[in-house]
C-alpha cells in the first residue's frame, strides 16, 4: 500500500483536526457562556491548554501505534476505519443525550481547565493511533491540530460570549461527521488500490 497518500494530503490533516477540535470548541463556548466577561489572557490560556491537550493525544496514539505497526499492517485500513467511526458515533451519542444548559463550573481555574482538555482530546488518542498507520512523521499534523484547535477554541469563546448553548450539539455532530468521512476515505483509498 502506497503511504504517501495520507502522508501528502495536508487537506484532509486540517479537516480532521476541525473535526477533532469540535469537542474544544463546544466546551469553549460553554465557557464563554458561563463567564461573558472572559479577558482575553484568560480566553488564551484556556485556548492553548486546549490546543496543547489536542495536539499531544496524537502524538501519543501514533507512538503506540508506530510501535506495533508491522503487526497490524494486513487490517490497517480497517482500523483506522473503526477507531474513526468509533470516535464519531461517541461524538454524536455524547450531543444528542448531553444537557443544552449545562454549565461548567469555574471554567477558568486551572485545574478544571485541565480537566476539560484531557476529557476533550482522549478522542485524538485514537485518531493518532491510526495515524501511525498512515504518517511516518508526525509533526505538521502535531501542529496543524494544535493550531486549528486553539483557533476553535477562541473562537467558541467569543461566540459563546455572544449567543446561546444550541450551538453545542451541532458543533458535535459536525465534528462526528467530519471524522467519520475522513474514515471513509482511508478504507475506499485503500480498497481502491487493492
């Protein structure tokens, strides 16, 4: 199977990383919702831990999974496929039966802040591990989900500053979309080339 074709394709790194940044921006507009007169460092440093939570469960998933590759190379394609959907039905199920006014409580202590970012990115912890199958280096996908999550995330700020909690479900059904589609690809690329 020719590698290079997740390896190149940039495009579809960013668009997973706008579906794994759904989860980020959904509590990022709680937050800002919760607390409208969020300052800007305060919006920042929640944005960045975030990102840095989002961007680290990957790189996490992929050296798992670099390490156990040549064992599992025969059904790559069908376990990125199943980590994918796996991650986008727990996306849809979690918005569906989740509380539209559910609040979060001190969005802006540090130690809930954390919180928020591990229980937001355990999904890119799958994803990463089917990177492996796909990536040999790692770090522009690294970057380009930590950036594209900070982004979501200061930008759910302001938009939960600004608007009501619907938005949420959406934003999670979105992103569950997203990943499922990016599933999808992989398994037709790879059942093409066969």
């Amino acid at each position: 199977m020719d590698r290079n074709i997740f390896q190149v394709n940039y495009f579809t790194i960013f668009i997973l990383a706008i579906g794994l940044s759904f989860d980020s921006f959904a509590v990022s507009v709680t937050s800002g919702l919760n607390v409208p007169r969020i300052r800007f460092f305060e919006a920042a440093r929640m944005a960045i831990i975030l990102a840095i939570f989002q961007a680290a469960m990957p790189l996490i998933g992929w050296a798992l999974g670099s390490s156990i590759k040549s064992l599992i190379s025969p059904v790559d394609h069908w376990i990125a496929f199943a980590l994918l959907t796996l991650v986008s039905g727990k996306m849809i199920v979690e918005s569906l039966i989740s509380d539209e006014n559910e609040k979060i409580k001190d969005p802006l202590r540090l130690k809930v802040i954390l919180l928020l970012a591990f229980a937001t990115s355990i999904d890119a912890l799958a994803v990463g591990f089917s990177f492996s199958i796909y990536l040999e280096k790692i770090f522009w996908a690294v970057f380009i989900i930590g950036s594209t999550t900070f982004i979501a995330s200061m930008t759910g700020i302001l938009i939960g500053k600004k608007t009501g909690p619907k938005i949420n479900k959406y934003a999670e059904i979105t992103g569950a979309v997203i990943l499922f589609g990016i599933g999808c690809k992989i398994l037709i690329e790879h059942l093409i080339q066969d």
